[in-house]
C-alpha cells in the first residue's frame, strides 16, 4: 500500500459518504429507498449504540464495527464515515483557501481537561439521567439537525423556483411545495452549534472534534493502542515542520517526531505534505521504510458548503390558510399528552432513546412531524413531535419507523401501524360548526380513515360527529381538518403509552348492485 | 391578473397585449358547443367504465361536440385518497384514460388532470391509478399541492362564497370534463358532480366552515362551467363515504352517467345511491339558483344497458 494514495482514497470516499448523508437528509421527494438509508446509518457510531443497547441484536452492533475498526486503524471513522467531520473538513478546506497566506494549524496541546471532562459527563449524564446530553453532542444527530434546518429549505427554494419555472411551459417534473416553518425558539440551538462549529473548523480544523465531541474523545482513547497509526522515518526527516502545518488535528509535533493519535483523525494530509516522504502510515513498531511517489497538489475542490446558508423557514406539508369561521370556538382543547410517532410504543421510550437527529421528520412525507420545544419538557428538546394543525398522520404510511437509526422508533408493519393507537380522538361539541352555525361541515369525519369519527342525525337534515375511541387510531387527520379557530372542535391527545386499536366493524351492505335505472 | 397568463403572453407579445387578452377574451373561449347535444343525459349500465363511456359519448354525439381541434381540456376525476382502485373512492382511473383518448381523437391539443387530494397527493396520484393511466394515455398530470398553483376568482351573486382560489389549470383550460366517482358522503349524504368542484379550490375549509351546502351551490355560479360530467358509478360507495374503509362499503354498481346537467346528475346519482334528492341540500339550492334541472322528467334522457 502507497501511503500517498491514501489521501485521495479518504478525500473520494469520503466526498461520496457526505452526498449521500446529505441527499438523505435533503430528499423531500422520498426518492431513496429506506434500505439504503439504513445500510448508511448503521456504521453511526452514537445512534448505532442507542439501538445496540435497546434492542441488543447483532444487526444494531455497527458501533461495535467501528470500535474495531478504530483498534485496528485509528479514528479512521471521523474522516472518513463521520458527516459531521468531513463536512468540517469541507469546511477547513475552504477556510485554508481564504486565509492562505497566515493559516498554519502546527502542533497545539491538547484540550486534555476540557475533552475528557466533556466525555465523562456525557457518558455519565446518559447513564444516570438519559440521553439528552448525547442529543445535543452527537455529530451525526447534529449534522442532521443542519440538514434538516439549514439545507432542506434551501432545496426547496430552489425546487420551487424551478418548478415556478417549468410548470409555466408545462412541465411538472417538479413541483411547488409551500414553505412554512418550525418556530424560532426551535432554530437557536442549531444555529448555536452551526456556528461554533463553522467557526472552529473554518480557523482550527479539528478543534471541535478533538475538544467537545464525545464520539471523537472516545475513539481518541481506543486509538492510542491502535495497529495502524502515522509514523515518522525518523532518518530521512529534515524537520522541516509541513506535515505539522499541514494536520489539521495540530496533532504533530515535528521536533520530537510524535504524532498524538488520540487526536489523528487519520485524513493522512501529512503524508502528502512530506517532501522527504519521511512519513507513512504503517502497523505501529514496524520500520518505516515505504518509498512514496511524489505528490501532485491538491485537487480536491470541494462542492458547495451548504451547511452555511439557511434560510429560517420550509416546510411541505398539506398545510391550509386557516379558514375563516363566523365566529371563533370558545373551547380549549384539553391536552393533556403529546403525540409522539407510532412505532414509539411509548413516550418514555421515545424520551429515551431519541438523539433528535431529524431524520424522520425529513422523511415524514406528510411533514407532520416537528421539532418539540416544551411538549415533552426541557429534556426532550428537538425530539419529534406530531403537530396536527401543520399536517397529519398519512394512513398509509410507516416511513418514519422505518428510517430511525436509533430504535426510539421500531418499524412496524403496515397493517400492525393502522392499528397503533398513538393518541385518541376528543370532541368538543361547542365548538362545532354544526352546532355553532347550524350548517353541515363533515370535515372531520370525512378525513378518517377508520371511522372512529362518523356522523349521526342532529337537527333537521344536519348530521353531527360523534366518536369512538376504540377504533380511533390518533392519526390527526380530522383535527387537521376541522375548520374552526382559535379552538379546534377536534383533536387527538396523545397516549403516553401507545395502544393497540380495535379494527373497525365490517358489515356487508344493505343496497345490491341494481339491474334496472331507479330514475 | 392570472399569473401563468401573464407570463406567456407578455414573453410574446408585450405586456400590453397580454394584459388585454387575459382580462377578457374567456367568454369566447368557453363558448359551449354543448347546447346541441343529442340528449341533456345519456345512462349507461352493465359494461366497462371505458366501453360504457365509449357508447355514452357515441350517444351524445361524440367527443367532438365537446371538444374543438386545438382546444385545452381539464379532465378532473376525484382523486382524493390514498386507496386503490377497487374501494372506489376516486374515480376509476380506466374511465379518466378512455375520456383522455377521445379527447385526444376529437383533436385537444392538451388534455391535464388534476385534483387537489385529501391525503398525501404523491401517494394518492400513484395508489389511484390515475396518474399513470392518465399519462399513459397522454395526459399531462398536473400537482395541486401547493396554494402557489390556485389563483383568486370571483363568483358573482354567490350567497356565502364570493370569492375563491381555484387551480391556474382550470383558468388555463378551453373546456373543463368533470368527472366524479358516485359516493356515499358523510355530510352531505353524496358525493358526484357539484362536490366534485371541491377538488379544484384550495379553500374548501372556508366551505366547511361557512355553510358547506350553500358554498356547494355558489361555485357552481362560477363561470368555468363543465362543458360535460361523467359520473363514474361502476364501483360504488356505499357507506363509510367519502373514504371508505373497507371493500365491504363498494357495491359494483357497472352504470355510468353522462351529462351536460350537473344537477341532473347529481339528481340521478342520489338516485342510483338511493337517496332522495331533496335531502341533499345543494341539489334543491342549486336548482333554484337556476344552475340546473332537478326535475329529471322533464329531460330527454337516453337508458342503454350493455
């Protein structure tokens, strides 16, 4: 193995590992099939272990693949599998081309205090209390906050404005998606990190990876007893200090030829950067003896950083202008739980095992689910939340069990999910129009799928809704529906532990099929 | 100003010129050839959706008493949820690719379908059927997702609604097919011609909300009149309408009714279903806004059993 091909491997593949991340958290059209969603999440270091130690299977053990892999090969995973790290990388890079003239990282000490005191109470923060601290520090859940806040939205401006553009000759390859956003208070945290984190890769490289994330503390332990790691030829090294300008890591301390491995992300730009080809990447103890081609220059333009643009609000849901009833309902609506996705089981389980990643509410075709800010409480920041006045549950459809990395959401086969209770149908009657306005409305019962809501005779020729818990599967769709303001007359609260439903009654029908016209 | 109008007729001609032709000039368009069709309604029962339509349009004289060489058509089935074919809650999508077809054979130059769905829009267009047999027969699959593609109307002498957004395709169409699936419905007990028109607004909470029978009947003043409807009673909804939750909510009915009287159909729809129609509000409204003829007796109507 040439150690200068190394370089260009990690920079391709990982170019490639990014794409896709990023196609995965931008595809609003729900082009790419969940099992390739799921073959790329399974190696995610944070997500992977949630899962491992919640359903404990073999098949959730990808965090274990890369465990060995770090003790085989050095933090490999954060330059080459981790979005977060090579997004930074992308982002250092256009850093280095901006500040070309005064950017030297060379070797810095280590944040020894800082890291390892971030690692352990995170660590014992999730043992002892649960997983919120690991939802706001894990970079994949990060990177897919970014993708889902920050980059979706700017998709879809784009999108709409090429399907502004086609529809007027006919075109409909793409369409219009109206853009509407979660609320503000839900974009201060990411914003918080998307800056930090621009910041410190764009001056310092590897800072944030090599001072606050866990993942990147954690792989730096393992990585000091690792067999392949970066090693100086210490015969032909001119201490010329390249390499050390070179590693974005600042990890290389030229003079005493050491290379702190707990901070090598293994991105092998050193090896490239060594006119005497003094350094390789070989089994630690070995000799280093490899002669190495000589280098061309860089050549890796990086595609565009879109992490850095962001525009505040998007959305895609099938969301309505609010109607605009005589006049206003007068009841509140008594929730008393939130609604959490089906395949949850539970809130607490949800609670418990979400890293808020985001995934599932950028697969959510229907956009029903939204960032929660108190719905859950203060510890449940940012894990996904169903909001019926946005959209609702589409019937059909298991997508957001499907994509979870995690197992806060377990799959679930489509005829167990249309009878997954994960809230129940209230009705308000002073609220409905029928009965405030003494005209027809229907909307809600219309809208439900297993008729959990139907209509019986009320004055006249008017029909009202009544409801029937048992067969009532929460999926919001005749809240959504209803018309009335600022109250709805309808509404799903939330089971804190999901329920199985009954299955609607089936009864053949009295009318036949007719063999003469009745008009 | 329409917005798709505008934008065609000022990258040819100024936008002088098409701001003149897109305030005025409809009315020409939408002249009606209908008014010499053989019969006001022509029943058919016992076959295909697809080879009953094509013995109830033969009857009324062809596609070609519709639809002129060069012409636009709107083809609007209901698409509104995300079931498949068989529980008849859109319309049969065998029938949208007949009447696409012989649109197509009368000479249109481009015929679109759309509906503004109920459930998740990608998912319904694909579980119906309809997209792929409207595209399969050449039809342009519209998206009436998004409130971006609904302009503002105006429904003169309209009781509760005087103002609506309906779908730019329908402004942009020469002549508009409506064609209904017959359903129960929970509300307003039936689902056929007139609450079809539901599909091509975006504002339909507003109906819920503001008398849904009046509204119905309102919009159907609207001056964007379907030059023909066919309502699609092959499968049938029963009860549980207008979504259905079972295949033991359809009664295969076979029948199919062609009109250029949409409250005539509906009057006869009500009937197929066995509902009386003057218990169907927006009938007896629409009738006395003079928007047609309940009174099916007076009607030349022509029965064909297949």
């Amino acid at each position: 193995m040439t150690s200068s091909f190394l370089r260009k491997f990690r920079i391709v593949f990982s170019a490639i590992v990014l794409v896709c991340f990023m196609l995965v958290f931008i595809d609003f059209r729900s082009l790419i099939p969940v099992k390739y969603i799921n073959y790329l999440f399974y190696p995610q270091f944070i997500p992977s272990a949630v899962k491992y130690f919640n359903l404990k299977t073999v098949a959730a053990a990808g965090f274990l693949v890369v465990v060995l892999l770090t003790l085989l090969s050095g933090r490999t995973y954060c330059s080459f599998l981790c979005p977060l790290g090579i997004g930074q990388d992308v982002n250092s890079r256009i850093g280095g081309k901006i500040r070309k003239k005064f950017r030297r990282f060379g070797f810095k000490k280590p944040h020894t205090i800082v890291r390892y005191t971030l690692l352990s109470i995170t660590i014992g923060a999730t043992i002892i209390w649960g997983i919120y601290l690991l939802t706001l520090l894990d970079p994949f859940s990060i990177f897919g906050r970014f993708g889902t806040f920050f980059v979706k939205p700017v998709i879809l401006v784009v999108n709409n404005f090429l399907a502004n553009i086609f529809g007027k000759f006919d075109i409909y390859t793409f369409n219009h998606i109206d853009i509407k956003g979660f609320s503000l208070v839900i974009y201060s945290l990411p914003v918080a990190f998307l800056l930090l984190i621009s910041i410190m890769s764009l001056i310092k490289g590897r800072l944030y990876c090599n001072m606050i994330c866990p993942v990147g503390t954690l792989l730096g332990l393992l990585s000091k007893i690792s067999l392949f790691r970066i090693k100086f030829n210490e015969s032909e090294c001119t201490r010329c200090g390249r390499c050390s300008l070179a590693c974005k890591s600042t990890c290389i301390d030229f003079l005493n030829h050491n290379v702190d491995v707990s901070r090598c992300v293994d991105c092998f730009n050193c090896i490239t950067s060594c006119p005497e080809k003094a350094l390789s990447y070989g089994l630690v103890g070995s000799k280093s003896t490899e002669q190495k081609t000589d280098e061309s220059k860089r050549r890796f333009i990086a595609g565009s950083m879109l992490m850095l643009l962001g525009v505040s609000q998007y959305s895609k849901g099938q969301d309505k202008r609010a109607p605009v009833p005589k006049r206003e309902s007068t009841v509140k609506e008594a929730i008393t739980s939130p609604v959490c996705p089906p395949g949850a089981g539970s809130i607490e389980h949800f609670n418990k095992h979400c890293t808020a990643c985001s995934m599932c509410i950028t697969a959510c075709p229907n956009n029903v689910l939204i960032p929660s800010v108190r719905q859950y409480g203060i510890t449940g920041l940012l894990q996904p939340v169903m909001d019926y006045h946005r959209s609702f549950c589409t019937f059909n459809c298991t997508v957001c069990t499907e994509v979870c990395p995690t197992s806060a959401l377990n799959p679930l086969l489509l005829e167990a999910k249309k009878l997954t209770q994960i809230g129940k149908v209230n009705f308000i009657k002073d609220n409905c129009i029928v009965k405030t306005e003494k005209t027809a409305c229907g909307a809600c019962s219309e809208a439900c799928p297993t008729k959990a809501v139907y209509m019986i005779p009320y004055e006249g020729n008017l029909v009202i809704p009544e409801t029937n818990q048992d067969i009532c599967i929460g999926c919001g769709h005749c809240e959504f529906a209803c018309p009335t303001i600022p109250y709805k007359a309808i509404y799903v609260d939330g089971n804190p532990v999901h329920l199985a439903a009954k299955k609607p009654e089936i009864k053949e029908s009295e009318i036949t099929t007719p063999v003469e016209f009745p008009f | 100003m329409r917005r798709r109008e505008f934008f065609k007729t000022s990258v040819g001609a100024g936008f002088a010129a098409g701001a003149a032709l897109s305030m005025g000039g409809y009315e020409k368009l939408w002249a009606s050839p209908a008014a010499s069709a053989k019969y006001d309604m022509v029943a058919v029962m016992g076959g295909n959706p697809d080879s009953m339509f094509d013995i109830g349009i033969q009857e009324l004289g062809g596609m070609g008493m519709f639809v002129q060489k060069g012409q636009k058509v709107l083809v609007k089935p209901n698409i509104g949820w995300d079931v498949i074919p068989e529980l008849g809650a859109n319309t049969n999508p065998a029938l949208v690719k007949r009447i696409i077809e012989h649109c197509f054979k009368a000479g249109a130059k481009e015929v679109y379908v759309f509906d503004h769905t109920c459930d998740n829009w990608v998912n319904t267009y694909k579980n119906s059927g309809i997209e792929k047999a409207a595209k399969s027969a050449g039809a342009k699959v519209v998206p009436g997702n998004s409130e971006n593609y609904y302009q503002a109307i105006e429904i003169p002498g309209g009781i509760k609604l005087k103002t609506a957004k309906v779908h730019e395709i329908l402004l942009e169409a020469d002549v508009f097919i409506n064609v209904p699936v017959l359903k129960d419905h929970n509300s307003t007990r039936m689902t056929a011609c007139l609450k079809n028109n539901m599909g091509l607004v975006w504002d339909r909470g507003y109906w819920h909300s503001n008398n849904l029978h009046q509204c119905i009947a309102d919009y159907a003043l609207y001056e964007k009149k379907p030059a023909l409807n066919v309502v699609d009673c092959y499968n049938v909804m029963v009860k549980h309408g207008p979504q259905g939750v079972s295949k033991e909510d359809v009664v295969q009915m076979k029948s199919q009714i062609l009109t250029t009287d949409w409250v005539a159909g509906d009057v006869a729809a009500a009937k197929m279903l066995g509902v009386d129609p003057q218990k169907i509000d927006y009938i007896p409204i629409a009738h006395k806004m003079g928007l047609g003829n309940m009174n099916l007796e007076s009607l030349n109507i022509k029965r064909i059993k297949m």
